[in-house]
C-alpha cells in the first residue's frame, strides 16, 4: 500500500483557553500501560472533507484537555505528568487505490502505514492521521495515551468529535470542559483501604527482582482476525448452560482454545488465568468519579489461577465463564473505592504495576479487553459514509484479545488476537470448534 503524506501540524487549542498546566496523574493512570493505543476506522464513501473533519476536531479538543497534553517523565521521579495545551499531533495523508483494495481490515504490515509510529518517546497524548483513498474513502487512525484516557473515555470524544462533524455545528462543543485528573476523583473521608492493592495493581515496596522472561523475536508475535457469527455465539452461549453472557461465553472460550493452542491442554502443572478490563464508572456512582469523567478509571479482574488441564480437559465452557464471572464480580465498589483511597493514603510512594507490559514475552495467561459496550460501531461522521472496519494497530503482546462489535448484516463479534504465531497457526484451525 503506497501511503503519501501531504501535512503534519498540530491543532492547539483556542487563544481564549486558560495557558497549559500541569495535570498530574490519577492513581488510575499509575496503573494504567504507559503506551499509546492505536486504532484504525474505515469509511466507505462519501466522506465529510477533511477541512470538515478538522474544524470539528478544532471545536472538540477544548473539552477534553488532556488530549492537547504532552506526556512527560518527571526528572526525579520518574513518574509521568501531562502539560496541556501542546495540541494534537495531526496527519492528512493520501492513499491512491481504493478502499475497497485493502477490505476487509486485517492485520499486516501494510496497514501500518495508516497510522504514524508512536513509541515511548512520542509525548503528544493524542495522535491522529487522516487517510483519504483514492474512491473517497477514509480510514481515520487514532494513537491515544493509555496513561491518559481508557476506552471509555476515548469513546465519548470520538462521539463528541462525529456529533460535531455531522452536525456542522462548531459551537456543539464549547460546553464545560468535562472533568479529569485527581481532582475529580473523590476519596472517602476519612479513607481507608479495604483490599490489599499491593500484589495485586502494583508490585509490593519489597517486590524481589522479577525472573527473566521468556522473549521471541518482535516478527514471532502474530495478530490475527477472528469472527464469530451471532449464531455460532448463540451455539456457545448454549453450550455453556445460556447463563453467561456474551463476552463471558466467548472470552471462557478463547482462553480455553488460545491454552490448546499452546499446547497445554493436559499439563495440570501449568497454570493460566484470563485478565479483564472492568470499568468502574457504574459501580462508584457519581459520588466519586463525576459524569462525564475523562481519563482511567478501570481496573483488571482476574478469573485466578487455574491448571491448564483442569480448565480444558478437566471442566466445561460454563465452568470457565463461571470463573471470568467471578473474577469481575469481585471487582464491585468496595474494591474501586478502596483503590482510591489507597491512592490517597499511598500515592506519592513507589508505584510499579504489577503486570509488566513487556512486548515480545510470552505468557502463560490471556488478557480480555471488551469494546462491545462502547458504542464504536455506530461512530457516524455524517454524509452517508458507513463504517466498514474497525481494526486495533499491530500489538507486540503475547495472549491479548479484543473483543468488537461485528460490523456486517448478520451482527457477531470481530475477535482481534496477538498470540505467539506457532499458537497462532494452532488457533486458527480450532477457534472455531465447539466442545
């Protein structure tokens, strides 16, 4: 695919906003990934123009002002800040074929191109690049700071970003800036902890030194498409007694094959666990993250530990769904707001999470984000242009799985997966089967 870029500027936000500042980071952020989350949406034409699209995105950034921030590394400490006001950093490239050359999205180095390189070094909090094809078709690709903002929150300016762009109204979003940062986080008075969040988020104070992973090569990580019709989900959701939802149902079943696939099946030795995002927004209530919230506010759930013959060989698909129930279920507001107030109590100490983001690792576990509940699907920037893809960038993480709402006629879920590709060759052939 031959990518042309034709501009790269920054959107800074208006003369009449009050001068950058520093935000410091949430307890949340402290355990949240410190990389940017890449994510590419394809449009069928027509298309609004990018002149179009950047005026609504102009209009947009003032509410949400961590996106105009620079991610910086305090010199002492090490730990990260964000200074607002830098802007976004804005790419409008051109592609000359057709979009329907490069359908439907899947991984590959290819596509890489749709979005700008982003590493640890890139402080711009926000990154966007506008890739016009040659048919009229568009694939907007975002570049978020984790540390920054969680899918939820990334959601809710998207929508805002769309409502302005098809709407044509520029003052759409000149309302209050929504809140962020630590101040908008209420801690009880007086707080107390409740839960033992070290060994859990963060690395206990004393923490021995970590034993040295297991790395393959960055090339041996694969990423891969999977989809599920809303039939073959209807099959699993029986299979496993109708009591689970959708995402517990398949997320049971993908840890389940992704553990066959790493030829696991029977070893009783061999422990694994599935991790799940779980948003604490519903469960605090406003009392303690305002509506509207910007920034982190989830927490990982853990099914716990179990044999990997006991999960496949030994138990079934309900079984497994029971034990990702569980592990959210645990995560109720008791243990959201106990995570606060340990920030409170405890957050100008040390904190290193305890799952390390390392890329190229090979794990024994699966990592489950959902974006089925975000609303991505019907993201409509207006002039008819229907949302063909939607696909995360290229992850180096061994085990992770992103569920997505299925984009055709007949509904399903979209199963984004990056496993170890001698696993992969291994779940492609069963992530299918039902048993």
């Amino acid at each position: 695919m031959e990518v042309q870029v034709q501009r790269t500027f920054t959107i800074p936000t208006p003369p009449s906003e009050p001068p950058s500042s520093e935000v410091a980071p949430t307890i949340f952020d402290l355990v949240a990934p410190p990389y940017h989350v890449t994510v590419l949406f394809a449009y069928a034409p027509p298309n609004p123009t990018n002149t179009t699209l950047l005026a609504a995105l102009a209009a947009t950034l003032p509410r949400f002002h961590l996106l105009t921030a620079r991610r910086i590394l305090d010199r002492h400490t090490n730990r990260p800040f964000f200074l607002t006001g830098a802007g976004a950093l804005v790419v409008e490239a051109t592609v000359p074929s057709p979009l329907s050359d490069h359908l439907p999205l899947t991984p590959s180095p290819d596509l890489e191109r749709l979005h700008t390189p982003v590493d640890k070094a890139t402080p711009h909090v926000l990154v966007l690049q506008l890739n016009r094809f040659a048919c009229g078709g568009l694939v907007l690709a975002s570049s978020a700071h984790h540390q920054a903002a969680d899918g939820y929150s990334m959601s809710l300016f998207f929508h805002a970003w769309a409502a302005a762009a098809r709407s044509g109204d520029l003052e759409l979003n000149h309302g209050a800036v929504v809140p962020y940062g630590p101040s908008a986080i209420t801690p009880r008075c007086p707080p107390r902890c409740e839960f033992e969040h070290r060994s859990v988020e963060f690395l206990p104070l004393d923490a021995a030194p970590r034993r040295a992973p297991t790395r393959v090569h960055p090339s041996e990580i694969t990423n891969l498409m999977l989809h599920y019709t809303a039939d073959h989900v209807s099959h699993l959701k029986a299979r496993a007694q109708n009591k689970y939802t959708t995402f517990e149902t398949l997320s049971a079943h993908l840890w389940r094959k992704i553990t066959v696939a790493r030829g696991r099946a029977g070893d009783d030795a061999y422990r694994t666990a599935l991790n799940v995002t779980v948003n604490g927004r519903a469960r605090l209530g406003t009392d303690s993250v305002p509506k509207g919230f910007f920034g982190n506010a989830i927490l990982t759930a853990s099914s716990g530990k179990t044999s990997a013959q006991a999960l496949v060989e030994g138990g079934t698909l309900a079984d497994a769904a029971a034990m990702v129930r569980a592990g959210v279920r645990a995560r109720d507001r008791r243990y959201f707001q106990s995570f606060i107030d340990f920030g409170e109590l405890h957050g100008d100490e040390e904190m290193e999470p305890m799952v390390g983001d390392e890329d190229n690792v090979l794990l024994p576990d699966v990592a489950v984000d959902s974006w089925l509940h975000l609303e991505l699907h019907r993201m409509d920037f207006g002039c008819g242009g229907r949302l063909v893809g939607i696909l995360p960038a290229h992850s180096p993480l061994d085990g992770v799985v992103v569920l997505i709402p299925g984009l055709g006629k007949e509904g399903g879920v979209d199963v984004f997966v990056a496993l170890y590709d001698k696993h992969a060759d291994v779940l492609r052939d069963i992530a299918y089967t039902i048993d």
